[in-house]
C-alpha cells in the first residue's frame, strides 16, 4: 500500500477508536522532534504521547534504527505501521516494547491489523521532551512557576535546560502533553522557525561578505583597490606635493635667475 493509504485506513480506523474512546484526544500529522530533524507520521495525545511510523511498500526499513533512536527519547508509547511487505523483517527490527500493526489489501478492500501492542516505554529524555515546547510555551511554563528569572534573553536551549532540572519526569510529561493539545497556529510557529532559519542564513551572508570585502580592502596584487606604487600616488605621495612656501619660492627663483646669467640660458 501506498503511505497516503495506510494514512488514510489509519485515521479512519485506528485514530477513530482512540478518539470514542478519550474525546479529549489530539491526533498531529508529521509532528517533528529534535527541532524538526526527525517527524513522526501521526502522534495522539492524550494521557500518553504514542507515535505511528508508516513504512509503506514504496518504503523500506534502512532508516528505522536512527528513527528509533530518536523517537525513544520522545514518545511513552510507539508503533510501527508497516505494509504486509515488511512485517516479516519489521518484527525483527522493533524494540520489545514498540507496537506492531499490518496495513494491506484484503479481497479489495484496505485494512490495518493489531500484530501486538504497545508497551511502555523505558527510555524516555527529558531534555528531547522539552524540545517538542516553542520558545514562548517554555517561557510561559517557567513564570508560571517562578522559574523566568533572568531567562527573558535566553535561547530555547537554556530554557529546556532550566524546565529538565526544575521538574519531575511524570509533571514535565503531562505538562508538554497538554501544552500540545491546546496549541494553536501550528503554522505559525513553522513560519517562526523558516523565519529564524532565513535569518541565520543572512547573517552567515553577510558574515562571509564582509570578511571577503576586509580581505579585498588588504590588498591584493594587481586588484585596483591595491594600494601599491600607482593607487598610492596621489594619496601618499612625497613630501614635494606639498604646497611651497613662500620662501622656498623666493630661493627657487633667485636660482633660476643665476642659471640664465651664468650659462645664458
């Protein structure tokens, strides 16, 4: 099957029972983790953050170990959901306490299976938690708690840092998990971070011209901006450009007359 398939028979089927089942769930397409590196295919929220990866039959499972990796620092709760294609391989692959599912085609019609569920997961990172807050979400976690104390100016990483060391694991959880389910303009916050990934750029820009016109203003041989013998000329030429004195001028001609008497010039 095809990813936008088993998407589609997924939401239809899977996500349709988990939200009957708790109303107050959230279910988020693509939600990226570490700063975007990695996306997760759906996630729901609830009382627990449970990831879906689809491996459709186009895919294949070369980059399911560094996804893993990733994921298992994030999600308290993971499942594969691979075409049939891969389930052989896939249960060789996924960690004992993943889920596994199976997406197909039976007698025309698409289906997705439970193979085992999920347990959970033991691996969780704080700090990788904290990264799935924007910058103001953190922020607004911190005064809540009195915590925002000289962090105003800080970089997010300083204040996913302050919120590691300043909550227990289970309060840190819940409180990402619910700052999620009522996050609005998730739109927003990506044109946020193109913005601050444009502004890098221009500033990394014009870091690099401005080191290229320092370098040129040194000098280069044969360039016109150099300042060898012929651009220095008019500008740092000898003493004789200066203007003569009055003196000087009475002296030069008083020379000048002795020339003309002695060799009849």
């Amino acid at each position: 099957m095809h990813d936008a398939d088993i998407r589609k028979i997924l939401h239809e089927v899977e996500m349709k029972r988990i939200c009957a089942a708790d109303p107050s769930t959230r279910v988020i397409d693509e939600l990226g983790i570490f700063e975007g590196k990695f996306r997760i295919d759906v996630a729901v929220v609830n009382g627990y953050l449970h990831g879906y990866e689809i491996k459709s039959a186009e895919d294949n499972l070369n980059r399911l170990q560094s996804q893993q990796d990733a994921y298992n620092k994030v999600f308290d709760k993971l499942t594969l959901v691979a075409d049939e294609h891969h389930v052989e391989q896939a249960m060789k692959i996924v960690p004992p306490w993943w889920g596994l599912m199976v997406a197909g085609i039976r007698n025309g019609v698409p289906y997705v299976d439970e193979i085992w569920a999920p347990r959970l997961n033991p691996e969780v990172d704080p700090f990788a938690i904290c990264q799935l807050l924007w910058k103001e979400e953190a922020m607004s976690i911190l005064q809540e708690r009195k915590l925002s104390a000289g962090l105003w100016t800080s970089r997010r990483r300083v204040l996913w840092e302050t919120l590691t060391f300043s909550m227990d694991l289970l309060e840190l959880k819940a409180i990402v998990r619910e700052t999620l389910k009522n996050r609005e303009n998730w739109r927003e916050g990506t044109t946020r971070r193109k913005r601050r990934s444009k502004k890098r750029a221009r500033t990394s820009g014009k870091g690099r011209a401005e080191r290229a016109g320092s370098a040129t203003s040194k000098g280069v041989k044969g360039s016109p901006t150099s300042k060898g013998p012929s651009a220095s000329a008019g500008s740092n030429g000898s003493k004789s450009s200066k203007p003569l004195s009055k003196k000087a001028l009475r002296m030069a001609e008083g020379a000048m007359r002795n020339a003309i008497l002695t060799y009849g010039l």
